[in-house]
C-alpha cells in the first residue's frame, strides 16, 4: 500500500512538473514580441533616393521628417557613421512629413525633392537638417529654401517650378501613403529588411547593428 501512495504521489508531482513547463512555453509565445515584417518597403522604386551600397541585400529604410530634430539627430549620426564605414547595407529615406505638428515638414520635403530632380537631393537634406533652426520659425521658408538651392548651384528657375510642380507633389504623397499604409506615426523610423527597428532605442545600439550588417 505504502509503496502505490508514493507511485501515485510521484505521478502527481511528475504531472505538475509537466504542467508548469507547458504553461511557462505557452506564456513565452503568447508574450514574445511580434516580429511583423513588411516587404513591400523593399521594393525599391526608381523615383527613391538611395546611398551606401547599391544592390545590397540588406535595405535600411527611413521615413524622415526634415523638421523633425530626432530626425536631425538620426542624420547626423548616420553622416557620421558613413565617414568611416560604409554599411553593407543601402539607405532609403523616404518622405513623413508630420504636418499636424511640423507645419513647414512638407515644404522642405518639395525642396528636397526638387533639389533631387537635380541629382542634389542628399545635398539639400543635409542642408535642410543642418539649417533646421533658421527656417522651421518662418512663416514662409520659400525665400530660405531658394537661397539653399543657390549654395548648391542649382537652376533656380527650375527649382522654383519643381519646387511647386504635381510631380514633387505626388511623390511625397506616395511616401506618406505607404508610410500611413504601414501604421508609422512617429519619426523618425526605420526598417531593415521589412522588419520594423523597434528595439534600437540608442545610437550605440545603432552603431552595432550597422557594423553587424
């Protein structure tokens, strides 16, 4: 009798083993974090601007906002970082002009865009964030932003008409969409390979991932 109680106890505790690794299983996959990748961010369009390393098969996209200063910051580091490596990787930056908050994030997004009808959008983007201070307190940044064309040597004649034409229009428009498309609500953000970058929250964590790649 004596030896069927401790058989019967250890099948209980056994039992109880059992169940408790079957509950800490099924609480670490209900509780991990989702990974929610995103490919169609990978399909590069000809009308996206692209540096680093072309062809590359890792795709590091950002959605900016030029009067953002987070984003200011962010470009400054990765300006910084591509003075002495260049990541295996290549960059897109893409348009998220917060207009509900960054009134003037739009029209420097057509600055930038015309510049880059010039093949001197990265160009203007630096002198966009660079400049960030001066013209985000203007009531009209136009005047500014002419003036930034010129130290580039830009047309500035057709600066100006590119500046306001439907095709610089439509292709922030399209960033947004897809942007909005995806849930972004926040700039800057970044994905790599489809794969939203929620857990960089520092630049060394930054700086490890693009000497990773």
């Amino acid at each position: 009798m004596e030896n069927i109680n401790i058989k019967n106890i250890l099948v209980a505790i056994g039992a109880i083993i059992t169940t408790f690794i079957f509950l800490f299983f099924v609480y670490k996959l209900t509780n991990a974090p989702v990974q929610t990748l995103f490919p169609e961010i990978d399909k590069i369009r000809a009308s996206d601007h692209v540096k680093w390393k072309l062809n590359s098969k890792n795709i590091l996209v950002e959605y900016s906002d030029f009067e953002c200063p987070a984003c200011r910051d962010r470009h400054n580091f990765l300006n910084e970082f591509e003075k002495t490596a260049t990541p295996n990787a290549t960059l897109v930056l893409k348009n998220f002009p917060l207009f509900q908050v960054h009134p003037l994030a739009e029209k420097a997004a057509y600055a930038a865009e015309a510049a880059g009808l010039q093949n001197k959008y990265w160009e203007m983007s630096d002198l966009l964030f660079n400049n960030q201070d001066s013209w985000s307190t203007l009531g009209d940044p136009t005047n500014y932003f002419i003036d930034l064309a010129k130290k580039l040597n830009l047309d500035i004649n057709k600066f100006k008409t590119d500046s306001n034409s439907q095709i610089v229009k439509d292709k922030v428009d399209a960033d947004l969409t897809e942007g909005n498309k995806i849930g972004i609500n926040a700039t800057p953000t970044f994905f790599l390979n489809g794969q939203k970058l929620d857990n960089i929250t520092s630049l060394d964590q930054f700086t490890k991932l693009l000497k990773s790649l």
